[in-house]
C-alpha cells in the first residue's frame, strides 16, 4: 500500500484504489474537504513527490492552473507510488466516525414527490454517523461516486436518503429506474462537515432547496430527541419551484412538539397558481420572516449551488457569523 507523507511527518497508507482524502479521513485526518467529487476544491494539495492518478481529469475544481502548479485534489488523487504531499491540515475537518467501504442493499423505496424518492440500504457495516452527514453511492455502471445525504437516524444498520430525480442524470437514471430491492451497491461513510453540533441550545433554522430535503430532515428528527430540544424551536424552511415540489411536513409532523415547537414554512418560486403559501426564493422568503432573529439562530441548510450560494450571501450580509452557519452545497 502506498505511504503518504506529509510536510510535518505524519504518514497514513492509501490503497491503489482509494483516494488521498479519504485514506487520511479514514486515518483519523483533518485533510480539508466538502464535496468529495471535484467541485469545490477544498481538498486542493501541493504533490512535492510521488505520482497520483486523477479519477476525474476534468473535474470542476482542477484548474489548468492547479496542474502546471503541481496541485491536485485530494478526492479525486489515486496514489501510483508513495507520494509526499503539502496541505494544511484542519481538526474541523477531522471524521466523527472514520469512513468505512461497504455494501449497502436496497430493501425499499417511497416516492415523496414527483421527482423524489426514499431508498433505503442495509448495511454490512457500521452504521454510525452525524445527521447532516452524507456518504458516496456507486451505482453499478456509473462512473464516479456520487453524494447522498442520510435522512434517518443511525442506529437500525440502514441508511436512507431522499434522492430527486435529475433529468438524464447518470446515478439518479440507474437509481430510479435499474435498481430494484435486493440489489446491492458500494457505499463509503459517513463523510461531510455539515451535521448537527452541539450548540448551547440556540433555536434551529433549517432551510432546505429541493434535493436538500435529505439531511435537514435527519437534523430536524435528531434535534427533536435531542437533550436541549424542549427549550428551542427548530425552524424548517423548504424552497420549491412549484406546489407539486413541497414536501417535508409529514415528516415533521411525527416529530413530538410539532406546532408548538416545530413549524414548517414552504415557499415556491415559479409557478404559484393555486398556491396559498409564501412565494419566492427561501432565502428571500427566510430573510423576510426572520431578519434579525437570525442572529440569534444555528443555521444549517442544504440544496443546489445556487440556493446555498444565495443563503450564503444572505447570511453574510444579515452578519450572521460563519461559526453558527453550516451547509452543504449539492453539486
Ligand atoms: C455533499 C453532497 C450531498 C448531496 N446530497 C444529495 C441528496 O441528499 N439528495 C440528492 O438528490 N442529491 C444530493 N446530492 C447531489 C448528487 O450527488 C448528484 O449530483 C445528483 O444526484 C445528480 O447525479 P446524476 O449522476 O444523476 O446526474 P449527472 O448530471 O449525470 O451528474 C451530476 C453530478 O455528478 C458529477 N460527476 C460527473 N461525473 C463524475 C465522475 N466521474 N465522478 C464523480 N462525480 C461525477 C458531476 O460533477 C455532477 O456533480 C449531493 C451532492 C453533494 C456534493
Ligand atoms: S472535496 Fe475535493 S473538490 Fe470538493
């Protein structure tokens, strides 16, 4: 197996057929990282020796720049041969459970919407993690790992994900329409920075864009029997483009407190005929229900670049700050 130093000394191995960030995860590491496919960069390291592979040579993130640096990334950096390498290591960044490769077999789907399922897998492997974490799915036949975040609890050896349709998506295709229960697919976890902290008990704002319903709702169900829920409200925000998009409150509902203590706000933002609710993108929607309150809030979101770009901004310019904002941003 390939050793990989890095500039002060520590060592991890990685094998010919994993990648450097998730073998230093996998070591107990705090190699920096958010998306684990190529697209937000950073996992970028300096390679001061050794050679690596690329999985994806035209991954978003890998500029023509990078490459006449010497830089790569880390999730996508397959080790040839031992290899030094420079990055600047983060505890943040560290593993809540360290990233196990297993199996997971499909015992069930439910459809939610037009366009979202749940599918459930059992796993041959641990199944601990973080709500708001995510794992990589392989679907037979498809190219790369993708990104799916948990929306159950762990504890019962399966991990569920709310999963929405891409139209001609690779993954979402094989998902939707190839798989069926029994079959089996690799999965790699928990990985992702985006889960629910421990966080003096401040009230909950949870925003989620269409695919972002997933790991929202995990953090709604965890927080809801978590030991300060009584004493806040958890907040849940969902953004669609048309009524036949929302979706979430039935979930919500089983939680103990709804009502009272948990109140769910949907918004569309295209087509509103028939609609009695609020319209607008969520966050222009979040900001204009909450406003300064958010100061006062742990934020977490999660949904399609420009939703978590926009939330993003809004929170900067509202002044909340980065330590109490948490979010993934689906690629
Ligand atoms: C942290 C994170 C969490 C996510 N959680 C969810 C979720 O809970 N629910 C949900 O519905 N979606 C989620 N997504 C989005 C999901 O991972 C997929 O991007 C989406 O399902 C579309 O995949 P597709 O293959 O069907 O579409 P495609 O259009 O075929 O592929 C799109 C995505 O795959 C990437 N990709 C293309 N080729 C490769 C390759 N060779 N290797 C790796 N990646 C490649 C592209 O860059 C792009 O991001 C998440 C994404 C991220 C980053
Ligand atoms: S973690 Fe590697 S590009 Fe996002």
């Amino acid at each position: 197996m390939p050793t990989i130093v890095l500039e002060d000394g520590t060592t991890f191995g990685c094998d010919h057929d994993d990648t450097i960030l998730r073998a230093a995860l996998r070591a107990g590491l705090g190699f920096p990282y958010a998306c684990n496919v190529g697209s937000c960069g950073n996992c970028r390291f300096t390679l001061e020796g050794g050679s690596v592979q690329h999985l994806r040579a035209d991954a978003p993130a890998w500029s023509d720049r990078d490459r006449h640096r010497g830089r790569r990334l880390g999730c996508q950096a397959v080790p040839l041969d031992d290899c030094r390498i420079k990055v600047r290591l983060d505890p943040e960044a560290a593993s809540t459970h360290r990233p196990v490769r297993m199996r997971g077999r499909l015992t069930n789907v439910v459809e939610i919407t037009h366009d979202i399922s749940e599918f459930c897998f059992a796993l041959d492997g641990p199944d601990d993690f973080v709500p708001g974490q995510y794992a990589l799915i392989e679907p037979p036949g498809v190219e790369g790992a993708r990104a799916y975040s948990m929306c159950n609890l762990p504890g019962g050896g399966t991990w569920c994900f709310q999963i929405k349709r891409v139209p001609d998506g690779a993954a979402t295709g094989v998902l939707f329409d190839a798989l069926a229960a029994g079959d089996d697919v690799s999965i790699d976890g928990p990985y992702g920075v985006a889960y629910l902290r421990e966080d003096g008990g401040r009230d909950l704002l949870l925003v989620a864009g269409g695919s972002g319903l997933s790991p929202m709702i995990s953090i709604a169900r965890a927080a809801a029997s978590g030991p300060s829920f009584p004493d806040r409200e958890i907040l849940f925000f969902y953004g669609g483009r048309s009524p036949r998009d929302i979706c979430g409150e039935e979930m919500l509902a089983e939680l103990p407190g709804y009502g009272e203590l948990i109140h769910y706000v949907p918004a569309v933002s295209e087509d509103s005929d028939g609609w009695s609710g609020a319209t607008g993108y969520v966050h222009d929607v979040v900001a204009g229900a909450l406003g300064a309150r958010l100061l006062e809030m742990e934020v977490y979101f999660a949904g399609p670049s420009a939703m978590a770009q926009a939330m993003q901004a809004m929170l900067n310019e509202t002044g909340v700050s980065p330590e109490h904002m948490h979010f993934d941003e689906f690629y």
